[in-house]
C-alpha cells in the first residue's frame, strides 16, 4: 500500500468575513474576472511545481477557503485536473470541497460532484437563527437543511457539517440542540468546534475589551462534553478533538495532518508537508498571483523541523486523536522507546490522570483530552 | 595654575528633582570653556547610563572650571555635584561639606518644593553661603515674583537671587560672578598636617578605587603615603590630579582644592563617602566631623532564577559592591526560592538600580521578594534581635515588642491639597507634628510615618491625591515600638517563607486580603484547584481559591495551523520555565512583589 499523499487547495474568497475568522480569507473582488484568475494561477502553480513529489499517489483532495463554493464548478474541474495531470490521482481518493449554505444549490451540487468533488464539508455554525446572525454568518439555519438536502439529491454519500459551541451568549443546551438538529440531517460526518477567540478579529477585539457574553470556561467543557455524548449515542463516534465521524467516514484528508503524514498545498497561504520539512504560500492574493506569473511558485518561507521538534509534534498531533499511538508505533517511526526519549512524562502524566493508565498505548483520558496542550508539553522541544 | 586659597570657590548645585541643576551645570562648563560646547555630551555630570536614563544623579561628581573674571583675574572654580534623591542623603551632606557655597536652583514655575527645602536646611546646617538661582525663566508660566515671596518666606533675601534660563544661557555670566563675589574662600590650615576629605568614591579597574576628595588642611602629594582614617589603614598615592572634567593629572593637590586620587585601594567599602585622609606617618588626631557608616534600611532577597546562576549572582553582587558602599549582602536560604542573598539598600530606589544593573550588566535574571525595613525584636528572656527578613522573626519565642524605624516627613503641597495629604499619613499610621505656612498658597507638613509604610507606594498616592503639586522628603529618626505582627501566606496549605511580611496589626487583615488577591490575579491556573490564605500565628484572615484550569486545547489544528501552534506550544513552555515550582504550584516571578504590589 502506497503512503497518503494529500493536495490541499486555498480559495480564499468569501463573500463577507465572519465575525470569528481568523483564515486566510479575503472579500471576493469585484472584478468580474477575480475567480477565474486564482483558479488559473493555482492550476498554473500545479502544473509547474517544483519538488520529487510528482510521482506521489495522490490520495486525498481538500478544497478550503475561504468559501470555495463561490467558485464556479468548472474553475474547481479545472483545478482537479491540473493535478491530475501533475500527480497519479487515485481512482478513489477523497475529494473534498467546503461550501457554505446559501451558496450552493442543486445544479451547482450536481456539477460539482460531476467534476470530482464527493464529499462536502457544510459551514453550518449553529441551528439558531438568532445565533448565525450574531457571530456574522449571512445563511439561515433553513439554507443549512436545504443545501444539505440537495447534496443529498445530487448524489453526495459523504457529508460534514461544522458546528461551533461556546458562542456569545449561548448555553450549553443551546450548543446542544444545534448538533442535535445537525444529527438529524442524517450527516456522516461533524466536526465541532468550541469557539476560539483570535486576535485580528471582530469577537477578538470585542471580548479583549470585555464586551461579548462568553460563556464561562465550565460551561464551554460541559457544553463540549454534551455535544459529544449526543454524537456518540447518534454513531458519530468522536475520533479526533474536535470531529466525529461514522464508521469508515473519517476525514482521510484530515488524518493526514495527525498522522504528520506529507501533503502539498496550493494557493494563496497554502502550507505544505515533504519530508520533514514544512512550507508555506504567501498569503495576500494579490502577491500570490503576481509570484505564480512571475515564476510559477509562490513560496514565503519553510521550516525544516529538528529530530526532537519533529518528535515532539508527532506526539502532539496522534493525542489530538481518540485512539491516540502505539509505543510501538512510536519506536518504529523515532528508533527508540518512548519512555527512553522522554524519561518519566508518561507515568507523571498518567498519576495526574491526564493520560490513560493502559499497556502498550498512550491515549489521553477525557480529562486529558479538555488539557490536551498540558499533555503535550512536556513532549515539546 | 597653583591654587592660591584666595583664588578658589568650591561650591554645588542643590535643588528639587526637575528644577534644571543638570542643564545649569553644563552651561557653567561651556560658558568657562572647560569644554568646548561641540564636546558636551548632554549633561555631563551624569555619567552613568541608568543616571542618564533616569535623570537623576545617583553618584557625586565634581568638576574644576578655570575662570578668568573681566580683568583677568582668574579663579579656580570647584563645582561638587550632589546625589539628587532622599535615598542617598547621607552623600549630600558629605559633598555639601566639601564646599563654602552652595547654588540653590528654583524653577520659576513650580516655586520651592520639599527638596528645595530639605536641600537648603542641610547646606544651612554646614553654614554654606546661598545664592539663589530662579531658573527656568523663559517658561510662559515663570513667576519670578511669586518665587521671591516665597524666598523671603523661608528665610532668604530675595533680592540676592539671581535669575536665569540655563536652557538658554541667560544669567549664567552673573552666576559666575555671583559664585567670585559672594562664595567665601576656603580657610584651611596651608602648614597644618593633611586632613582631606573623601565625598565620593569610584571604582577603577586599572587604578583601583578613586577617591574624589576635598583638601580640608595641608596638601597631598604624588608619592605620598597616607592613611584613610576610619578603617587605618595606609597606602602610597599612586595617581592625583583634577576633574575638567576628564581626570587630568597633577603633582599635589593643595590645602582648599578639590581632585582625586587613587592609591591601590581595592574596595570602596575601605574609602568610604565621609572619611577622613591623612598621613600615613604622624597623621591627624581627629578625623573631619561627620563620617557616618552606610547603614542599609531597606532589605529584600535577591535569588537567581535559576539556582545554577547562585554563583554568578554572587560575583555579580561582589563587583557592584566594589563600587556601591552601600550595598550589603549576605547569603541566604528560603524554603520556596532555594539559595540567593538578603541585600541591603539606602531605599526603594537604590534597589531598583541594583536590581537593573545586575539585569543589564550581568544578564541575571533575579527573583526579587518585597522589601523590607529592619525591625528590633524584643523576646521574653531579654533577648533582642534586629531582623531584615520577615521569615527570621520567630513568634514562638515570645515577642514582647518589635520596634521599628520611624522617619520623620516633610510634605509640601498647595494648600487646598493639605486634606488628602494628611488623610493619607494618618492612614500610614502617622503622628502629625507641624504644619506651617511659608506662604498663603502653600503648607509645610511634617509627620513622623514609620519608614515600613512610606517605602512603597507612599510617594505615589501622595502625588496622585493631590495631583502631582505635593512634594516629599524625609530623614531617619529612629526606632519605636509598635503593635506588629507577622503575616504568612499560604499556598496550597504550604507557608511560602518568600512572601511573609510584617504590618500593623490592624492592617494585617486588609492587607493579607490583598495580597491574597493580587495572588490569585497573577498565579496561572493548575491542574487542581490552589487555595491561597493569609494567616497570622495559624489564624486564618483571608482566603481565595485559584480555580482549577478545566480547559487548554486549541479546537482546531489542521495543515495551515501546525507549525504556528507547535511553535505557540513551543513558547508556552519556555515562559512557564521562567517560573518557580513551589511544592506542586507553578509560581511566576512577579508573584514574589504581590506583597509589594498589594495597594495596587
């Protein structure tokens, strides 16, 4: 079996920005041409990538904004194939494309899953229309059950929602009614998040100021842990921190991050994984199309990560997941034990109850899981 | 030139913080060309960057300014700065007492204030002549009147000020003139044995330490050997010569002139600011008047962030000692901050300087606990013990009475302020003593404060209630009993030894309160919840909780976010370094100074 290989793809236009987002996302220019362009120059920066990886089996896809619904199916057809023809694509790889409701309807849907696109990832937010507005989202909860309806009718067998909890002003049980209208959809897939506060946003500058109704730090654990106890009853089974997946349906896409496995990203911002080493995209659009005329690539900068940084972040990353790793698996990929390279981390760890006290295995406890960032420090370089 | 004792004039420059000394000392340099005005480097008399930083004069300089009076007379002008901070008022008296005359510096637009007054007492105490000078007298808001009325209010003939702009470099002519006329010329005994007096010293890496001194009788040669009278013991000069102001080397110095000298002396604790120089061989009987030992009043521990650095503060602390009389330190142990030293200073402020130049010069990276005045403890039996750490007083000894030093307070402020003011010494446990009315705008406050309750934040909240217009000084006046107790902060149910401090018993309750909120503002949250209580002899008097941290996990991290959370993560983890782990707690530094901070 062929190591994974990921493509991700930046589209980093949005009709308006959310009052949380911090992305890489940009208002779509007005400028008649704007979409057509990007997507060409990041066909152009595909077809004209430097690096070994040509001869990779590609096997996953992810299309991320940005809203890159906004797109036209044929500009992401287009994209598609220029890796195609750049890379072996396999004949089953997950293809991924986020969109938001309101944005997307039957024919669209239909196009889309034409050229390639078979599973979606829906911004559904929250179920409470009063909420949606709040944090800046422009759809209704009602946009949300129609796209998913007609990615249904268009033939998508594959679809995510995204849900966020702990948002200004909201209950526990609010966040829970949401996931539970989400449940009812009959989706494969949810990944949700509790909200997080950036500084270079809207609710960042506010709550700095002290003026947005967050709930308290107990509440946003317990509102997290009902959310996951209804997924769980509904057979989405929690597998990473933040997502919960049927059976078979994980993100592959997405377990290619965890697994620190190797992906090559294209677009504006676009962060790419080869060998040990990590780079990344300018993120200005304008800059990006300029670099990708001039010269095909559009690198700002990389980071080639030293053995202990690499370990420490491969332990950080496989405790993000349920399961968690294997030593064994551990010893296989560093060459040495676990408790040889970090001497005492897991029995201090598993006596504060952060870390499962099981043989051969490292997995975080739910307590640990809510800590996961204490977990991980003393694994860090 | 040889300085016939007829020719010289030694005086200084005393004023309030900000009443332009520094800028009027530069333009007697210039105007007497000492120092072409292309070679001033602003302020020059402040030669230490903290000073520069700070502006303020920490350390005494004096510099010679040759000038020939119209005519063609020449002078040998000796201008002996003076520390400009209450912290170091013994220094002050000993360069006032190398001069006959002294420049009493007034800005036109603040009028006389608490150093001006404090500053013009002691030179009055060593009997020096007094000009004078109204500064500042281009400013828009300059009330040269005004500053009149209040000299003749606080004993001085208005008609002898003179009045200038040292920013411009008006009246800086009839200030020289002013210095030949009215400064009186030293009288000292040109036959007599040498009697010289040290009022600043330096450490020289080459020449060992540099006596700045005044020739009080006889005269100092190249060559000669000499005893410094307070420690006996003798050297042979090495080095003299003058300040203009770079050091210039002469043969002798002679009876009333100012210079310095070096003679292998390794310490500056051995030339102490006060002492008396004289011969090796049939030397002076009596020393000068005045020589007092540096006596430490403020105490705080000093502990390296990283025990493995102990021994890098010790050097550290030995080097600045060579050049910093004042400072003591003795080594150590706490219970929550392991091996570091109890460090004396003249005050608040010496210690801070300590502090940054042991940050800045030695890269140490210092916990530094809350200061503390030295108290004298009576325990049943008779025993007396005087302690500079909290921790050291042992209650279960039985305490009869803690004594503890007493200053007393000169407060001016604008008399609509006078109400705050005075709110504020009473709840500083202070005895009013006079108030007094120079002039109809202004009052003379003193109060006798106990020095533990003024060391902190005194000054600021003094400012802050009445707007910035209060001024203050004060002076040690001794030790009084008073009804002290011990305050012990626990954490995590353990008594951090670090953090004990000793208040009025009627406070102790207010201020543990405090203290124990300042905690809990700046202890990150752990795994479990931290209780925090202040008790006195087990009593508990306040208490707060750190609640246990529930949640640290980023909610997402996908292809774009790994590098920058890693390297968050990364960060996270150095800062956390940086603290100190007392039991199962991670404490940060600045927890140490809650205890100071806790008026905040």
């Amino acid at each position: 079996m062929t190591e994974p290989f990921g493509a991700y793809v930046h589209l980093p236009y949005c009709p308006y920005k959310c009052h949380y987002c911090d992305f890489n996302a940009y208002r779509l220019p007005r400028a008649e041409g704007a979409r057509a362009d990007m997507a060409q120059a990041i066909a152009s920066e595909i077809a004209q990538a430097p690096g070994l990886d040509a001869s990779r089996r590609v096997t996953s896809i992810f299309f991320g904004g940005g809203t890159p619904s906004l797109f036209r199916p044929g500009e992401i057809r287009a994209i598609i194939e220029a890796l195609r023809s750049r890379y072996d694509v396999s004949s089953a790889a997950e293809v991924t494309l986020e969109c938001n409701p309101g944005t997307v309807d039957l024919s669209s849907l239909r196009a889309l899953r034409r050229a390639g696109v078979n599973r979606l990832s829906i911004g559904a937010q929250s179920f409470s229309a009063e909420t949606l507005r709040r944090i800046g989202r422009l759809h209704t909860p009602e946009e949300t059950r129609d796209a998913v309806r007609a990615a249904r009718a268009a033939g998508f067998n594959n679809i995510s929602l995204d849900v966020i909890y702990g948002l200004p002003g909201e209950a526990p049980e609010d966040s829970l009614r949401s996931v539970q209208e989400a449940i009812s959809l009959g989706i494969e897939h949810l990944s949700a998040y509790a909200l997080e506060l950036e500084s270079g946003t809207l609710f960042g500058r506010l709550a700095a100021r002290g003026e947005l109704p967050l709930p308290q730090e107990e509440d946003v654990v317990r509102a997290g842990d009902l959310v996951a106890q209804a997924c769980e009853r509904a057979g989405l089974a929690r597998y990473e921190v933040s997502n919960f997946a049927r059976s078979g349906r994980r993100a592959r896409h997405n377990m290619l991050y965890w697994h620190q496995g190797s992906y090559r990203g294209f677009g504006p911002g676009a962060h790419s994984h080869l060998f040990g080493r990590r780079f990344w995209n300018v993120s200005p659009p304008g800059e990006y199309l300029r670099r990708v005329a001039a010269g095909g690539e559009a690198v700002e900068d990389e980071e080639v990560l030293s053995p202990t940084a690499q370990m420490g972040e491969w332990v950080y990353l496989r405790l993000r997941l349920s399961e968690g790793f294997s030593l064994a698996s551990f010893a296989r990929r560093f060459g040495r034990p676990l408790d040889a390279a970090y001497p005492g981390v897991r029995e201090t760890l598993c006596a504060q109850g952060l870390l499962e006290a099981v043989p051969l295995w490292v997995r975080p406890t739910p307590k640990g899981r809510w800590l996961l960032h204490r977990v991980a420090e003393p694994f860090l370089a | 030139m040889k300085g016939q004792q007829d020719q010289i004039r030694n005086f200084c420059i005393i004023a309030h913080i900000d009443h332009g000394k520094s800028t009027l000392a530069d333009r007697l340099i210039e105007a007497t060309g000492t120092l072409a005005a292309r070679d001033m480097q602003e302020q020059v008399l402040d030669s230490m960057e903290l000073e520069r930083e700070r502006g303020i004069t920490i350390k005494a300089q004096a510099v010679r300014l040759d000038y020939a009076r119209e005519g063609g007379e020449r002078f040998e002008l000796n201008l002996i700065d003076t520390p400009g901070h209450v912290d170091f008022s013994y220094e002050v008296s000993r360069s006032l007492a190398a001069c006959e005359g002294a420049l009493l510096v007034i800005d036109a637009a603040q009028g006389v204030e608490a150093q001006t007054l404090a500053n013009l007492y002691l030179a009055l105490e060593h009997d020096l002549e007094i000009i004078p000078v109204i500064n500042k007298i281009d400013l828009p808001q300059a009330d040269p009147d005004r500053v009149r009325r209040e000299l003749q209010q606080i004993g001085i003939d208005p008609a002898t000020a003179v009045l200038a702009s040292a920013k411009e470099g008006t009246g800086i002519g009839d200030i020289l003139e002013a210095i030949v006329d009215r400064v009186p010329p030293p009288s000292g005994d040109e036959a007599a044995v040498l009697q010289a007096l040290v009022f600043d010293s330096h450490f020289d890496p080459y020449r060992g330490v540099v006596c700045h001194v005044r020739l009080v009788a006889g005269s100092l040669r190249l060559g000669a050997r000499i005893r410094l009278m307070a420690t006996g013991a003798a050297y042979e000069v090495t080095d003299l010569g003058t300040f203009r102001p770079a050091p210039t080397a002469a043969d002798a110095l002679e009876t009333g002139e100012v210079g310095y000298f070096a003679a292998g002396i390794k310490n500056v604790r051995d030339a102490r600011v006060g002492d008396t120089v004289t011969t090796a061989e049939r030397g002076a009987t009596q020393p000068l008047p005045g020589y007092r030992p540096a006596v430490p009043m403020v105490f705080a521990g000093l502990y390296p962030s990283e025990p493995s650095r102990y021994d890098v503060l010790r050097e550290a602390l030995e080097r600045l000692q060579l050049n910093d009389a004042a400072l003591s330190f003795e080594p150590e142990t706490s219970g929550a901050l392991g091996f570091g030293f109890r460090c004396g200073f003249l005050g608040l402020l010496h210690l801070e300087i300590v502090q940054e130049r042991l940050e800045r010069e030695y890269d140490m990276d210092l916990v530094v606990t809350a200061p503390s005045v030295v108290y004298t403890i009576h325990y049943q039996g008779g025993v007396v013990e005087r302690i500079e750490n909290p921790a050291a007083l042992q209650p279960e000894r039985g305490i009869e009475e803690i004594e503890e030093p007493y200053v007393e307070a000169t407060v001016i402020a604008p008399t609509g302020y006078i109400g705050p003011a005075m709110e504020l010494c009473q709840e500083r446990r202070g005895q009013f003593k006079t108030i007094d009315y120079p002039s109809p705008d202004r009052a003379v406050l003193t109060y006798f404060l106990p020095l533990g309750e003024i060391m902190y934040d005194f000054f600021d909240q003094l400012k802050s209630r009445t707007r910035g217009y209060a001024s203050l000084d004060y002076q040690l006046i001794g030790e009084r009993p008073g009804d002290l107790v011990r305050v012990d902060v626990l954490l995590n149910n353990e008594v951090v030894d670090a953090l004990s401090f000793i208040v009025h018993r009627d406070q102790a309750a207010s201020q543990g309160r405090a203290v124990c909120e300042k905690l809990r503002e700046v202890i990150p949250r752990q795994l479990f919840d931290v209780p925090i209580q202040a008790a006195v002899g087990g009593r508990v008097l306040a208490r707060e909780t750190i609640r246990a941290l529930r949640k640290d996990v980023l909610a997402k991290c996908y292809g774009g976010d790994i590098s920058r959370k890693r390297k968050l993560l990364e960060k996270q983890k150095e800062g956390k370094k940086r603290m100190r782990r007392l039991g199962q707690v991670e404490v940060p530094q600045e927890a140490f100074m809650a205890v100071l901070r806790r008026g905040d």
